[in-house]
C-alpha cells in the first residue's frame, strides 16, 4: 500500500467554455513527499487542486487520492484531506478559537478532544496569544496562519495548501516554510506557489505549470542543472529592427526586450552567430554581457517561451 | 452533529451583527410602538394591537431574507464555502445548517413583537401558538427567497433585490396600509403572493376564530414555502457544484 502514490493523475483535464485550464495532466506524487505545483497567474494551479479535492469535476481525465477515484469517491477522499484554499477562507465574526472549534467539530471531534486539537493548533500557529479576537480584527498574516491551522484539524495524511505564503512578511513565511518541513515524511503535501525559491526550499519535486499544461518536472535539483546548461546573453544597440528580432527568434527559444537590452537565453548561445546576424542588419552593438543564470530565469524561461509575444 | 455546528456558526454570526439584529427584531418593534401610540389617538382599526401585531412580525421577517442572503454570498466570495465543501459535510447537512438558524431568529422576532403587543393590549392566549402555523412557513418562504438570492447575487449586490423583497413583503402583506381599501391590480396581487394570506390567517386566528375559517390560507402560505425552500435549495445546490 504505501508503494502506491499518494496522488496519481491521468491525463486530468479542465475546460470553461473554450479556455482549457488544465490540459492533460499526468503528474505522481510519492506518499510523504512536499511536491510543489509552481506556475503563474492563470497557470492552472488551483483548479488542479479543486480537482483533486472534488470540489471541480474534471472534464475528461480521473485521479487516484489516497487509493480512491476522485470522480466516484469524494465523500471518502474528502474525510482524509486537509485544505487550505488560496483565498483566505475564515468565519470573520468568530474568534480564531472558535473557528478551528468548528471546523474540529465538523470533523467529528468530541468537545474535549476539539479543545485539546484546538489549543495544539493555536501553539503551533502562534495564534494562542489571539485566540479570543474576532478573526476580522487579526492581521493578513495571522489570518493565514489560521487558514493554514484550519486545513490541519483533522491531521490528515494528505494536505493542499494553495499559496500557502500568500502575503506574509519574510519571518512569518518561513515560520510557515518550517512547519511544513516538519511535516517532511510524515504527510503528503501538495503546495502551490508563485516563486521557485519556495518551491527550491521546500520540496521533493517540483511540476512547473503553464497554461494548464506541464512544462517542466523534477526535483529541484535536476532543475537547478538545466540552469546551469542555459546562457543568457544581454545586448544594447541603438535600435534594433523587427526583422532582426523575429530571425533572432527563429533560433533561438527566447528573445526579449528588457530594461537592460535585448535578452537572448538557450542551451548552447553561439556568440559569434549572434553577433554576425545583428550586424548583417546594421545595427551598432553598443555593450554585450553575458549572465550566469539563476533559477528564476530558468523559471521564467519556461513560463515565458511561448507567451513571449 | 457536525450539522449542530455549523448552524451554531450561523446563528452567532448573524446574532453578533448588531446591526442586522437593529434592523430585523428592534426596528420592526419600535414601528409598531409607533403604530399603536397613533391608534390611541386617532382610532384606525389596522393599528389596533391584534391588527398591527402579525403585519409588523411577518414584516419582520423579510429581513431574514436579507441575513442568509448576505451569509451565504460572503461566504461564497470569502471562499469559506469552498473550505466547507472539501470537508466531509454532506449537502443536506450544508442546507440545514444555513436554514435552521433562521427559523431560531424568526422564533425571536416571533417572541419580541408578541410580548411588545400584548404590553399594549393584544390579547395573550392559545392564538399565539397557534400562530405559528402561519409564522414558521412564511419564515421559511424568506429564508428561501434568501437562498435563492444569496446564490445568485455578490454582497455587494445584494442591497437592491433585499430592499425589493422587503418593501413588497411591507407593502402586499398589508401590515402598513389596507390594501382592499385600493383595490384593482394591488388587491390582485396581494391575494397571489402568499404574505396578506399569513397576516390575516394570524389576525383571524388572534380574534379567536377557529383555524378551519383559515385553512386555505394556510394551504397557500404552505405550498409557498414549500416551493421557495426547494428554489432555494436548488440554487444553492447548483452554485455549489462549481466553485
Ligand atoms: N470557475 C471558472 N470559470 C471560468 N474560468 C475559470 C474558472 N476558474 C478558473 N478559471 C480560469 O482557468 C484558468 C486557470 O485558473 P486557476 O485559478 O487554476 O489559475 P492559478 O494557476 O491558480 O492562478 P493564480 O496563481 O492566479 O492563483 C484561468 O484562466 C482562470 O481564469
Ligand atoms: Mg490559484
């Protein structure tokens, strides 16, 4: 049994109306691993995991939680999961204790053990302190910390945390970072999130998603080595014609226009090419650098070859 | 049980909203203070206690109308309807939760504007409980429409079809003005929607008539609350299969 994946996708698909918000999707994610789903806005991210938690039916395409079909089991799937959606998801006119009493004694928890579950939450969250404010009073932190203690009630083997660090400050987002690495082999986590740094810190594997579709998959490690293969070349002329943009274009994946200069990113840059071809259109080349990739260029790389208008 | 929990969610939410219980339970009473103050002077038999009393409660409760509207948007926009639904909640549970509250409240606005009539003279007897054959499925007609509204509309847009409901509830139940003195399309309408039916079943039976004078009444007051409530779950059924 524990051989089995946590998740299995096969080939999960989404559709509103004409746009495909998930594309075919086939994604494993091992028992007690932190596997993190990294795109951006519009990617796909969340309505991946309202799949996986039965709030979406897909369109075509199934998955197996926890050894049960999303499209036929959702009652069973939805009594072991943990949920922390995206929006901060909160009763504003209860207190915080109250809140995760609630949800406690919605998972069935007898009173006592909901207070005992409760107080554990508030010290693990370090919302003790608040425990009695009306949640509406409490900062954007703290109410997603409690968004986060809300989705742990149950303690369930398998977590969803959509965003997780949404708009905490540096401390309070790793004071999340590690609670979640506390959970390192003991729960399966599926996290979404916006920056590869997270992603990096956090995870077993890392799904880069965009468009609904997945662009890139591994640990972060093996991520890390296709940075290392890529270049990146920034050049400043004094104006450079469409023409030699678009033949740029056809060779090479990445072309942009930054503040810096013309940005040209692949696998293997070939130098003199390059510059051969700017000049074959008359453009003076003022400054020519070359930069060491970082993981967000790989990131952005990825979430951006073909968007790149 | 879980069900017990999250209706106790509901009710304190909408129990600490002072506001809201202003406008729904000490508002509707200090109108009908006003009303019966007026009668003392110039005698109009519509606010005479026994006439003035059921009009201003069933008034009353169209803000239950505006409560579990406004519950369930916020809810539906704050995405806490979303954390409930990947719970082990079932649909039904989900129903109940976010109707039975309302029938407490409407017990309250019930007990508030009865003790505030009989101070000023309505009298007190058996016709109370028995009103309530009329109350509880007018207050359900509200919450209904509540759920139907609450589905479809933002908070933020919910100020227009609430007043809507609550001015033509005022207005057709004949609670403020006696709509048969107008007569034509008022009159008409007044006699399809069901609210002038529940106030005059409970004025007739507060005068100590027996309930079979009523009892088509009651079967229309019924079958309307019947019909909103199932709307009302259907709406909510289908906003919450896509979320
Ligand atoms: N209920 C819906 N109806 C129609 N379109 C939707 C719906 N939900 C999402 N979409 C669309 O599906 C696409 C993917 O949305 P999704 O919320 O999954 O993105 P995301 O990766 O979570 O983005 P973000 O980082 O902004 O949260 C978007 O284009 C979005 O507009
Ligand atoms: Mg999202």
């Amino acid at each position: 049994m524990s051989e089995t994946p946590a998740i299995q996708m096969m080939g999960i698909t989404k559709r509103f109306g004409k746009l495909t918000a998930v594309n075919n999707v086939d994604l494993s994610i091992k028992r007690g691993e932190v596997f993190s789903l990294l795109g951006p806005n519009g990617a796909g991210k969340t309505t991946t995991i309202k799949m996986l938690c039965c709030l979406l039916k897909p369109t075509s395409g199934s998955a197996i939680v926890l050894g049960y079909d999303i499209n036929r089991d959702s009652e069973k799937i939805k009594q072991i999961i943990g949920v922390s959606p995206q929006e901060t998801a909160v009763a504003e006119k209860l207190t915080t204790r109250e809140n995760l009493n609630l949800m406690a004694r919605i998972y069935g928890f007898s009173k006592e053990d909901a207070r005992e579950r409760v107080e554990t939450l508030l010290d693990m969250t370090e919302l003790s302190e608040r425990s009695n404010d009306r949640v509406k009073r409490l900062s954007g932190g703290m109410k997603r910390r409690l968004n986060l203690a809300m989705a742990l009630i149950s303690d369930p083997d398998l977590l969803f945390l959509d965003e997780p660090t949404l708009g905490l400050d540096p401390h309070a987002r790793r004071s999340i970072w590690k609670q979640i690495e506390a959970f390192k082999g003991k729960k399966t986590i599926l996290l979404t999130t916006h920056y590869l740094e997270e992603a990096d810190a956090l995870s077993d594997h890392v799904a880069v998603i965009k468009d609904g579709k997945i662009v890139a998959h591994g640990t972060p490690h093996e991520l890390k080595r296709d940075a290392a293969v890529m270049q990146i070349m920034v050049i400043r002329a004094q104006r450079i014609p469409e023409a030699c943009i678009d033949e740029l274009k056809t060779n090479y994946p990445f072309v942009k226009e930054t503040a810096e200069g013309l940005e040209i990113r692949g696998e293997r840059l070939v130098f003199d090419g390059i510059v051969d071809l700017i000049r074959s259109h008359g453009v003076k080349i003022e400054w020519l650098t070359m930069k060491q990739p970082s993981l967000d260029d790989v990131f952005s790389s990825l979430v951006e070859e073909e968007g790149a208008e | 049980m879980r069900t017990v929990a999250l209706a106790g969610r509901v009710f304190k939410e909408v129990y600490r909203d002072k506001a809201g219980i202003t406008l729904g339970i000490i508002y509707p009473a200090m109108l009908m203070v006003i009303f019966m103050l007026i009668e003392g002077h110039v005698p109009v038999d519509i606010f005479e206690p026994i006439n003035i009393m059921p009009g201003i409660t069933v008034f009353s409760f169209a803000f239950l109308t505006m409560f579990s509207a406004s519950m369930l948007s916020r809810d539906r926009e704050k995405a806490f309807l979303i954390r409930l639904l990947t719970t082990p909640l079932k649909p039904g549970e989900f129903i109940l939760a976010y109707s039975l509250p309302y029938f407490l409240i409407a017990l309250l606005q019930t007990v508030v504007m009865f003790i505030t009539g009989t101070l000023f003279g309505a009298p007190a007897g058996i016709g109370y409980i028995t009103s309530l054959l009329f109350l509880l499925p007018t207050a359900m007609i509200c919450i209904g429409i509540g759920m139907i509204l609450g589905s479809l509309f933002a908070e933020s847009a919910l100020p227009a079809p609430g007043t809507i409901t609550i001015v033509v509830i005022a207005f057709f139940s004949g609670a403020f003005a006696d709509f048969k003195m107008i007569g034509g399309i008022v009159r008409t309408i007044a006699l399809i929607l069901p609210f002038s039916h529940a106030v005059d079943g409970i004025r007739s039976i507060l005068a100590g008539n027996p309930l079979s004078e009523v009892m088509n009444s009651l079967y229309l007051v019924v079958a309307y609350a019947l019909l909103f409530y199932l709307l009302g779950i259907l709406f909510f059924r289908w906003r919450t299969r896509s979320v």
